[in-house]
C-alpha cells in the first residue's frame, strides 16, 4: 500500500465532560492504543441532543478542562466543531461534516456499553453507519446485542461519574485521584460546581 492511499484512522468520544474525568481519559487513550488509532478527538457537545436536557456549565469551562486534561497526551486532541456551532448536535450531522472535511479518514465513534441498545434511536442511524464504525466500551457485564455492527474493546472501567463528582465539589470534598490534578485546581480557582 502506498503512502498516498493509506487512510488515518480517527477515533472520535463526545460528551458533556461536565466534568471530564479520568474514565473519559482512559477509555480515549485504550481506544488509541487497541485500535491502533491515529489519535482520538475528544468531541465536548454545545449541547446534549436528548430530550432529559441536563443543565451544564459553559463550553469555555469545559473545553478549558479538557484542555488541561489531554495536555501531555500525543494520542489525544480536541473537536471543537459542535461547541463552535452552538446549539444542539446530532451525532449524524457532525460526523458528515467531518466525514467531508477529512475524506481520507476512517472515524470510529467510541459509546460507553451502555448506550448500545439506545442506538436504534438515534438520529439517523442508518445513514450514520456508513459514515462511522461504532465501538462499544464494555463495562463489565456481558456486551449488549444490538442489530448494528458494533466493535466491543473490554476496559477496566470505574463508575466515576460526572455527576457524582460535582456532588464531591459541592461537599467541599477534593476527588483526587478521580480527575487530572489541572482540572480539579481549575475548578476550585474558577468556584465552579458550588451550586446545583
């Protein structure tokens, strides 16, 4: 094969990150690794496509953290493009846009286990295979059959949660060891996750 026709190989995770953490962390970084990518772009959404609208800091917050948090990481980047355009994202319009700007691109779309058997729901599913290979991070338990072609890697996941660690914030209780040490200190200096 040569050079010209060899493709890059992109994994993509999206989320809220609100707050990024080190499960988030692990799961694009073994992605990388297993898969033999050539890196991960860790996608923050302007806003979550679900009809249970969870409330979120800002996007600036959040990309700041994700920033700090992927910094000394070669294998991971950033994907702005669902933050620059605002609103709410669908993950078929996204991947389209991107599909397009990168043509010699092979995009895996990374999905927590979990959300394997929501994705006869999404927007456009079918349309949306052709343009990703979806892999699934299996939790523990047993993989999820799901009618689409889905990519299983086995991961020791822990059950940090973004939620649970705003809970730690609020408290006045520091999740060392949960999150990067940058993103805990930007929070604390920045007075976030005080309320709610």
């Amino acid at each position: 094969m040569s050079e010209k026709t060899k493709r890059n190989k992109i994994g993509i995770l999206g989320g809220n990150f609100n707050p990024v953490h080190f499960t988030h962390l692990m799961m694009a970084d073994q992605a990388a690794q297993r898969l033999n990518l050539d890196k991960v772009w860790l996608m923050p959404e302007a806003l979550p496509p679900h009809v249970d609208e969870k409330k979120t800091i800002s996007a600036e917050h959040r990309v700041n953290m994700l920033e700090l948090a992927i910094a000394d990481n070669p294998r991971l980047a950033l994907e702005l493009g669902e933050v620059e355009r605002g609103g709410k994202s669908y993950t078929y319009d996204t991947m389209k846009l991107l599909t397009q700007d990168y043509p010699d691109t092979d995009f895996y779309f990374i999905i927590g286990g979990d959300m394997v058997e929501y994705l006869p729901k999404w927007y456009k599913i079918e349309a949306l295979l052709d343009l990703v290979q979806f892999v699934a991070v299996q939790r523990p338990a047993s993989p999820i059959e799901s009618p689409y072609p889905v990519q299983w890697l086995d991961l020791p996941l822990s059950s940090v949660s973004s939620t649970s660690l705003r809970k730690m914030f609020k408290e006045g209780i520091e999740p060392a060891y949960l999150m990067p040490q940058k993103v805990i200190d930007y929070i604390q200096k920045n007075k976030l996750y005080l309320e709610g």
